[in-house]
C-alpha cells in the first residue's frame, strides 16, 4: 500500500483520539521564528496546525491523504490544506519561515524533503521535526508487545524506522547544519473510548473486517482493563522538537 494511503478510512478515529501537543512546544518555536509565516507539511486532520494558529499569523497546511484533507477541512475550514507532500509541497520559492512536520517524518525521503524545504524557505529560515513519544512503563510495553503480535507493519523506536538512539543521533548530528533540541511533557489521559479509537488511529493497526482485527481488540480491552485506574489511564508522553536549518 502506498503510504499517503495507509490513514484512509482512519481520519475520523484520528481527529478525534490522538493527542495534541503542548502549547510550550509551539511557544518555543514562535519564541526561534524570526517570521510569522508557517507551514504544517504531514498535516493529517490539523491536530498540530490547531495549536501553530494561536502564535503565528500566516498558517498553511499540506497533507497528501484525500481523508485526511477533507477532516481537516470540516474541522478548519479558514486554513489552506494543499493537495501536496513534503517533496512537492506546491508551494512558492522562498515563501515561509517555519516548517513544521509533526509525527510525520517517517513518511517522507529525507533528501528530498530537504531539497524541497530549502527551496520553500526565506533566508533564515528553519525546519521543526515534532514527536509525540511514549515513555515506557508496563503498560506501553504490553500494548506494543500485543500490537507486534497481530500487526506486520509495527514498528517502534525514534522516527518510525530507526532505532531511538540512531534516530537522534542523524537528526542531532547529520541532517541538519544547526539544530536545537527540546523536550516538553504532555500527558494523555484516556478513557476507553479513547483509547480504542487511539489505537484504531494508527497506521499500521488493521482495520474492522481485516485479518486479526477483533482479536486484537479484545486484547487491548483486556490489557486497559488490567491498567485502568477509575475508568482511565495515562500514557506519559515527551514532546520532543528538533529545530534545525540547512543553511
């Protein structure tokens, strides 16, 4: 399956049950802005995009799933959300000051998009790489361990498709000329409700009527069963932003 397509039929689960980020995050990187003119490239249905709008002025989207677009659409409909990707964003040279790229970095060719940002941005211009990471603890290491089990494309670690170590290592030390990194905390409390539609979310997870579908489900209900305190959990999650220019 091509990635742009893995998220279709999941946008609905997505707006509604992923986490957001905190809004320290977003104040850092209007705090490292010198200009006010932003673009959220892996968009999905404008969970990131939502907090960027409160600091800076000019907020553009990008996002290659059709579902994803039309979510993001229905949910903001003032805000331009492109037909692109990260390599062809459609975007005019030199154009804005930010690019943001929140849990999405994984989808896209390093090179490429680095080609791409450097032609899209103004002199002085910089890249912010986003990551919602869950610390481990008993629970997540379970659910990880279920979800190996019943899913082929799982994958864990830094970035989606390195090892953490590694991962941040070539974002630390490779990719870009300069970069800074942060660390901000962001708890996400879920109900079950919640948390079944959490984990629907995700791209690798099999859709209702696919192979494996109901029985990792009940191994997931079970599992926040066993961890639920008054009906909830809370899974611990590090907001971790690498900034970084290529010039």
């Amino acid at each position: 399956m091509d990635n742009k397509e893995l998220f279709s039929r999941k946008s609905d689960d997505y707006a509604l049950y992923r986490p957001s980020y905190p809004e320290e995050a977003v104040q850092f990187l209007r705090s490292e802005c010198s200009g006010s003119h932003v673009v959220d490239i892996g968009a999905g249905t404008g969970i990131f995009t939502k907090v960027l709008l409160k600091y800076f002025d000019s907020v553009a989207a990008v996002e290659p799933n059709g579902d994803m677009r039309e979510k993001f659409k229905a949910f903001l409909p003032d805000i331009p959300c492109l037909a692109g990707s990260g390599e062809e964003t459609t975007l005019p040279d030199a154009s804005v000051d930010l690019i943001t790229v929140a849990q999405a970095f994984h989808w896209l060719d390093e090179e490429n998009f680095k080609q791409e940002a450097i032609r899209i941005l103004r002199p002085g211009g910089k890249v912010a790489i986003v990551w919602n990471t869950t610390l481990k603890n008993d629970f997540t290491v379970e659910r990880d361990n279920i979800c190996k089990k019943y899913c082929p494309r799982f994958r864990s670690g830094h970035a989606g498709k390195r090892p953490p170590a590694e991962g941040d290592a070539f974002l630390r030390f490779s990719y870009f000329k300069h970069v800074k990194i942060v660390c901000f905390s962001n708890l996400f409390v879920m109900d079950r409700i919640i948390f079944e539609g959490n984990m629907r979310s995700r791209s690798y997870i099999p859709s209702p009527g696919e192979v494996f579908y109901g029985t990792l489900m009940e191994e997931l209900r079970a599992l926040f069963e066993k961890y639920a305190v008054k009906g909830k959990v809370t899974e611990e999650i590090a907001t971790q932003i690498y900034l970084g220019s290529f010039e």
